[in-house]
C-alpha cells in the first residue's frame, strides 16, 4: 500500500556535500535523518581504512538498515538516507527499499568537479568535525568506484552543481 512518504537518495564523491544536504531535507516534518558515517563510526570504530573494509561493514549495517527504513516509510514517515548512492549495487539495494515500501523517492545527484571536492575535503580535514577525514589518496582510491546515476535504473534524479 503506497504511502506518502518520500525516500531521499544521494549520490556524490567524496565532499560533494552529501551530508550537507541531507541535513536540509531532514528539517521537513515527519521526516528522519539516518547517516551512514555516523552508524558506521559508531559499530565499527577504527575498523574501516580501506575500500574493502567499507564494503564489509556497510553490508553489515544496510543489512539491519534496510528493513528498518521500509517499516519507517510504511509508517507515513519520510526517510533521508544519508548513504552514498554511488555504485550501482549500492542504488540497487536503495531501490530495494522503495519498491519494498512503495514510497516516494528522490535521488539527489551532487555533480561536482573532484578539484571542488578536494578542497571540500581539505577544509573539512583541517576543521576534525567529520566522523572519516579521508586523504586527498583515499579521495582519489574511493572515487575509482564511483559510478554516475543512469536514467535506465529508475530514478527521480534531481542533479545539483556547483
């Protein structure tokens, strides 16, 4: 049974300014707020240096996540997810979860420049307020595996740039 309901999605490198965002939408009503960097920081402490590592302990989390989110959007309750939608399996199990709740959704894009990124990333090292202050290295490692939103998966895509 749809519900009114809407799933929020984004989708974006390193410091494109996910987490911003995301926090914005959350200040709707009847809406909840769940970060994946908070959740993994907290269960996984010290545990995630690698690629490897993120995949291991994210399939973790989203596996508990997940049938939490649905019974949320069930519940009339509007959800921002505040994962990276930055693979296609990642967009895959997120798509799980609308089709799972019958929500609404929409996938905000973050389309930066990695040289913006970068210098997000630089500032937000330098200020020790984020829960992982990746490297310029770990910037270039993890964006390997970005791969931009196609319109043939499905999405409400709504791009923001710089």
């Amino acid at each position: 049974m749809p519900t009114s309901s809407t799933l929020h999605l984004v989708c974006g490198k390193i410091a494109a300014g996910k987490s911003t965002l995301c926090h914005q939408l959350a200040t709707g009503a009847d809406t909840v707020l769940l970060s994946e960097d908070d959740w993994l920081s907290g269960l996984f402490p010290g545990e995630i240096s690698t690629p490897a590592d993120y995949v291991r302990c994210s399939a973790r989390l989203r596996a508990l996540i997940g049938p939490h989110v649905v019974a949320l959007l069930r519940a009339g309750l509007s959800v921002v997810l505040d994962f990276p939608a930055n693979t296609v399996s990642s967009r895959a199990w997120m798509r799980s979860i609308i089709d799972d709740a019958a929500a609404a959704h929409t996938l905000h894009w973050l389309d930066l420049d990695d040289e913006i990124c970068k210098a997000r990333l630089r500032q937000r090292y330098a200020a020790g307020e984020h829960a992982y202050a990746a490297s310029e290295a770990e910037f270039e490692l993890f964006t390997r595996y970005f791969v931009p939103p196609a319109a043939a998966e499905g999405f409400e895509i709504v791009v923001h740039q710089a």
